[in-house]
C-alpha cells in the first residue's frame, strides 16, 4: 500500500506570553511551515490580480528601505499616545529583567511540582533559577528578561548559541505565587516541554511579538542565534512600521509634493485607518493570530500571507463550529464575525495604545447596538443592524447587572489558557445550544449552567427566541460532517464552499476537507476558488489540486506561480515541482520555487523546514540533498517523527527495506508512543512478508489513534489477508461506526460481505457507496 508523504508544519511563532506547546492539527505553513501535524498511512504533521489588493496602503516606492528610529523622537511629537502606550501590555511583552519590571518572588524560594524543584533566587542585581538544564543536571540559569505582565509572568533564561528559552514555572501576577504551566504532567529533560527543548525558545516562538523590528539571524553552520530588535518590546514602529521617513516627512525634508496628510504620503508604511478595514486587522494578526511565520523581512502595508501563514479552522485548534480550543487568539476568531463582514476592526472596541477596551461592561456593545442610532464608523455597514433595546432583560433574560446579563457572557465566551489566562472567543457568535446537541460543540449557556444538559439550553433558547433560532443553518454542520465523514460530508462542504454568504475562513477550511471526497463537483469547486479574491481561499484550493495527475496540476496550478501573495505562488510552486513546465512558464516556476526553498531556510533552526525540503528534493529526484535534509531534521530533533518516516520510505523506494526498518525503529526507540511510526514500520514489515510482526505493529498504531480510520482500515486489511476475517470485520465496522462515510471502510465491508456470502450487508454498504460517491468518475 503506498503512502502519502508527510510534509511537516513548524509551530506558529511568537505566541507569548505562554509556554510553548507542539502545535495540534492546524494548517500547514506553505506545505512547509504550519501549525501542526497529523497521520496518512505514513504520517502528516503538524497554502491575473493586483499587487495591491483594494484598501491596502501600498508599501514604500523608496529603493531602500526605511529604518527604524529611536522612539523618543516619536513620544515627542504623539505625547498623549506615548503616555497611553507606557504600562500596556505591548509595552511591558518583554523587558530587562531589573527590581522595577521582576514580579515574582526571588527571596531563595523554592517551588517543587511533580518532584521537580524551582529555586528563584536574587542576588544584587542579578535573578537567577535553579532548575535542572539540558543535560538534566540541576544548575542555576541568570533571567536575562521578563516575559508578559498580566495575569502571569515568565522568565526568560539564556542557554549557549545566543538561545532565550521560556522557564515553564512562572509567577501568578494577581494570588502572588509560583505556578507550573504543566501542572499534570511529569516532564523530563528529554520531553518536548521542557523550558530547554526548542519548542520554549523564543528565538523562533515568541521573539517577533514581544518584540519590534525583531531579527532570528540563525546560523545552520554554527547551529547559532544572534538575534536582534530596534527594542525590547512592542513600540510605536512594531504596528506603523519604521519611522525614518516619516520623522523626514515631520521635519520638512519630505519630497515636494507630498504636503497630503495622508498616512502612506506622510511616509509611514500603512495607514492604520483606512477605509478598508482589512488593513490594520493584518497588522495586527502578524501576532494576534495563530499562523506561522515562514519570511523573515516582514514589510508593514503587504498581505499577511505574504510573510505569514494563518491557520483555517482545523480541527484540534476550533471546535467545528468555529469556537476556539486551542491557543488561537484573536484573528481566526474574527474573521468568521459577522463585525468582520460589516467592516468592525480592532481599534473600533480597542484604544490600540493602551490596548484596553474602548468602554467597560455593555456600554462598548451598546455604541453600536441599541435602540437609537448606531454611533460608528460611516465605513462600517450597519444597514442590517436591528435598533433594539439589547441592554435587557428581554432580550437578555437574565437580572440586569448580573453575570448572565453581561453581552460577552452569551457573545463571547470565555476559555482558559496557561492555567490561569481567561480569554475571549472573538467570533461574537449568538449561542448555538442546539449545535451542541447535534455536534457535541460547547455553548456559552452551559458554561455558566453546567449542572444542565445542553437540551436544557436549546429549550430554553427556542422559547425565548422563537423555534427558528434552531433551524438557522451553521457552517460548523458542514464542518463535522467532513471531519466525521459522514455519509452526506461532500455535500455539504461542496455548498459551504459555494456559498459567498459564509466566512471565507470556514469556506477554505471546508475545501481542505473536500479533498477527501474527489469528483467532478470538487474539482469544479476548487477551480472556481483558485481565482478567489482572499489568498487563503487560493492557497487551500491549490492544497486541493495534490491528488489530480500533474499534467492536470499544471494546467490549473501554474497561473498562481505568479501570484501576488507569496504564500500562494510558493504553494504553487511546491505542488508542481514533479510537474511539466514549458517555457513560458519555467521561470515564473523557478522563482517561486526560490522562494519556497527561501521559505524552509527561513526555518533552518526547526525540522520541519529540512523535512519539507526532503519531500521536495524528492519531488526533483534529488535523493541525496532529500536524505540529507531528513538527517538534518532528526539531527536537530531526534524525537521528531514525520522525518523517520520520510526518510524510510525514501530508503524504501532505493530498495533497502531493511534500512527503512531500522530507521523505524529508531525513531521508536525515541518516540515510542507514535502511531504514525508503528503503522510505517507495520507496511514495511508486510511488504517484507513478515506478516505476524506486521500485524502487531498495525494493531499498536490502529489502537493508539483511534481518530484515525486509515489506521483501523489498513490493520483490518491485513486481519483479513491473514485469514481472520471475523476479527477484520469487527475492526472495520468500528471504526465505521466513528466515520460512516469513509469510503475505504465501506468497500472494504462490502467486498468482505460479498465474499462470505452475505447479500443483504453487502447491499447495504454499496447503497452508502453510491450514495457518497455519486459525483466521483471512477
């Protein structure tokens, strides 16, 4: 059975203050350096219009670029805003760790958890934590920087080779104590959580938003940083770019012609409040936002996705509905609002200075949402707005002033993060009890009413709202139909696709589920978004292309090499490097694949960079530079699984079958609860016709990630190729009981009735097959 390659997502960076965890599922960072990982049969860890989409400042014409000035020279002509910036969180991301920015207690206290200890002492001017290091020997590191001010504090620590690493014990601002950011688990040297190991290095996780003007500067050779910003936190130029044009513009040396006080002509390099909204909500989602960075020249005024891949509403990350459950923050919330739609931005309900909200309680949603005129933006569409008296109990219908009365409690619900960080779900969505009933989502009415079931709340809704309330169609049906695969799952992605109505956020999220449900209507639906005005509808309709032959691939990927979002062309790129090119197109395909390659050195300090480089020196027929970049992944992280993987079935395909193994089993022996290396290494053994030892390997994998039918489909397979076809049977039916639409299941299930005779079971499984691949040719 051959197996899709894996192409590894970096985790998203700069996502501080919080301790740094392997991603979930999210999407992928230009087939290279996403959000996460997942499993296929081998394994899948964790992308002619303008240049200047409508309502973006155009960057600069200058030959150079601007620099960054000292931010005193901004404070003294913007007095009122530098004052409004001093204390804020973006003022106080990071600081120097000194007797005014240090909150926790440094007296020679010591916190143990889970039988580690912490020993926080101060010396003078010095802090330092005793904590065991990277070789598990207990030692005490200097805190070079605080990490975050509110509602919890983390240090930063220095290792060799110019490394800050996050210390996972930080200090709980409000109840005045020590806390663990893990605090139900055992974490040794050797896990991926421990402060020392990549994922706590701010470097690469949280260096650019906490920072400004911040620059990795890693050196592969060395394995070294020398890292650098204009500051140590979040100032002025993090959001308006650098100021030395401007500051030109202020003192009069501006080039005649340019007295406009528009924001660009004023020589800043966006205008944070132009009409277009879309603007300043990508400057903020460069850190607001769970994506990936994969450009290290960040230009303020260019697309997001340009330098930086948001993630779509994948699962592990939103509940299907679109709620939050990972750490997403703010941005892919948004964009699924109806505020978003309507023209809402961030400094619309934040002062973007002090970063506190613009009013407290009701009184900030009742600007906007009352009886009376909207006070607002004339930019913002508020022609559908209801005038309603919503600050009451009829609407709200709880006691004026209580906690159920407050509009964020139904709106916006809460989640708590680094055990004790509440934040906010910024969907603004109106309760949906009823889709927890059906989809087994959470709903704001019982997180407050917790002691009743979610029957409870849509009753309770439907009598206050009408009945219809529980029949308004919602995005997130479609979304668990795809990820449960349902019978009806393309169906019903294929309309939410369509449907220009919906978020465009759940519409690229539904395209990348359609790629499970080939035929004519998905590769009609993929080409119609190949041209869609947002790049992510783009990039996940390129992401749908993979599985057509590559002459096909090429005719409908290679307009998008030209794209003008790079993280578009350098998904184009990827997708038709095994691809034909003719001349007309070769060197739009060999500068973006410049790009893409520039993509994954960017990452050069994380494995995921060296693997997508693997699978694209695969792609080129390029074995050696492969294997070598998948060494390079293990080198770097030797708990790292996609590259074992990769890297075996690379050898595999060379005809050592037995080196695949080995490699393995190496990877098992540093990672041996991983299913994705149990079911590689379960394949290699069957294609070595070792069949018993192959089939413990795929009952480890199947029983290991049960979310995963491909794992039960391949172990039932092999159950019954031994001859044990009852046990194949069982294994098959289970997991079609959890994937009822998987069509791998039902033609197994089918044959398999087909051969024992069974008229009535195997009927019953091709009607379902029919009936799910109504639309697909073969």
């Amino acid at each position: 059975m051959a197996r899709k390659r894996a192409r590894a997502p970096a985790p998203s960076a700069a996502e501080a203050p919080k301790p740094i965890r392997p991603r979930k599922r999210g999407r992928i960072l230009l087939s290279a350096i996403g959000l996460s990982l997942a499993v296929v049969t081998g394994v899948w860890w964790w992308m002619q219009h303008t240049r200047n989409a409508a309502g973006y400042s155009a960057p600069s014409q200058h030959t150079t670029a601007a620099a960054f000035v000292d931010e005193g020279t901004c404070a003294s002509c913007h007095a009122a805003e530098h004052k409004a910036w001093i204390g804020s969180h973006h003022d106080r991301a990071m600081d120097v760790a000194s007797a005014s920015t240090v909150l926790g207690d440094f007296s020679g206290i010591d916190f143990v958890s889970r039988g580690t200890r912490s020993h926080f002492l101060q010396r003078d001017a010095a802090y330092s934590i005793g904590a065991p290091g990277p070789d598990g020997k207990v030692a005490a590191f200097q805190v070079k920087f605080t990490f975050g001010v509110d509602p919890l504090q983390q240090y930063l620590l220095e290792l060799p080779g110019g490394r800050l690493q996050a210390y996972t014990v930080a200090w709980d601002v409000k109840r005045e104590r020590w806390f663990d950011l893990y605090p139900n688990q055992r974490i040794g040297v050797h896990n991926e959580l421990h402060w020392t190991r990549p994922s706590q290095n701010w470097n690469y996780m949280c260096a650019e938003c906490h920072s400004t003007d911040l620059h990795k500067n890693y050196d592969p050779a060395s394995a070294t940083y020398r890292t650098s910003y204009a500051r140590v936190d979040v100032g002025c130029q993090a959001c308006h770019g650098p100021g030395e044009r401007h500051v030109e513009w202020a003192q009069g040396k501006a080039p005649s012609g340019t007295k406009t006080r528009a924001p660009t002509q004023m020589g800043l390099a966006v205008d944070l409040a132009a009409r277009d909204a879309n603007s300043q909500i990508e400057t903020c989602a460069r850190c607001h936002s769970r994506r990936a960075v994969f450009w290290g020249e960040y230009e303020h005024g260019r697309r997001l996705m340009d330098t930086h891949l948001p993630a779509l509403l994948d699962e592990g990350l939103y509940h299907a509905d679109g709620q939050i459950q990972g750490e997403v923050y703010e941005y892919g919330s948004f964009l699924q609002s109806r505020m978003y739609a309507k023209g809402v931005r961030c400094s619309d309900c934040h002062e973007p200075h002090t970063a506190k909200v613009r009013a407290q309680g009701n009184a900030l949603c009742v600007t906007c949402h009352n009886a009376a005129a909207p006070q607002t933006r004339e930019t913002i569409d508020v022609s559908t707005l209801k005038h309603r008296d919503y600050d009451s109990p009829a609407h709200h219908f709880h006691k004026p002033g209580s906690a159920g009365a407050q509009c964020v409690s139904c709106h916006m619900a809460e989640r708590t993060y680094m055990v004790i960080d509440p934040r906010r779900d910024h969907s603004l969505r109106i309760p949906r009890p009823d889709l927890s009933v059906k989809l087994g989502t959470p709903n704001a009415c019982n997180l407050c009413h917790s002691d009743k079931p979610a029957q409870w709340a849509s009753e309770a809704v439907a009598r206050w709202y009408g009945p219809s309330r529980r029949h308004e169609p919602h995005f997130g049906e479609a979304l668990w139909a795809g990820r449960t695969r349902q019978i009806d799952a393309s169906s019903r992605l294929a309309a939410l696709a369509r449907d220009n109505s919906q978020p465009d956020v759940a519409r690229a999220t539904a395209l990348e589920l359609l790629r499970r449900y080939p035929g004519s209507t998905t590769n009609e639906i993929i080409r119609d978004a190949l041209a869609h005005s947002d790049p992510m509808m783009r990039r996940a309709a390129l992401e749908g292309l993979d599985a057509l032959a590559p002459a096909q691939r090429a005719a409908l990927a290679t307009p998008l090499l030209s794209d003008p979002v790079r993280a578009v062309r350098i998904e184009a790129a990827r997708l038709l490097a095994s691809s034909p090119h003719d001349e007309a197109s070769r060197s739009a395909f060999e500068a973006a694949l410049a790009e893409y390659i520039a993509a994954q050195r960017e990452n050069a300090d994380r494995p995921e960079g060296h693997l997508n480089l693997g699978g694209l020196y695969i792609d080129l027929h390029r074995s050696e530079q492969a294997q070598a970049e998948l060494n390079k992944a293990i080198e770097l992280d030797p708990a790292f699984v996609p590259a074992y993987v990769n890297l075996a079935d690379l050898q595999r395909v060379s005809g050592t079958e037995r080196e695949a193994e080995e490699t393995l089993r190496r990877g098992l022996r540093v990672a041996p609860g991983s299913a994705p290396l149990h079911h590689a290494l379960g394949l290699s053994l069957v294609r070595q016709r070792r069949a018993k030892e192959a089939l413990a390997a795929l009952a480890i994998a199947a029983k290991m990630a049960p979310e995963d039918p491909r794992y039960a489909y391949v172990y039932g397979v092999a159950l019954h190729d031994l001859g044990d076809v009852r046990a194949s049977v069982t294994v098959l039916a289970a997991a079609l009981a959890r994937y009822p639409g998987d069509r791998d299941l039902l033609g197994a299930l089918a044959s398999y009735a087909n051969e024992r005779g069974d008229a009535q079971a195997a009927a019953r499984y091709q009607a379902r097959l029919r009936q799910l691949e109504a639309d697909n040719p073969r």
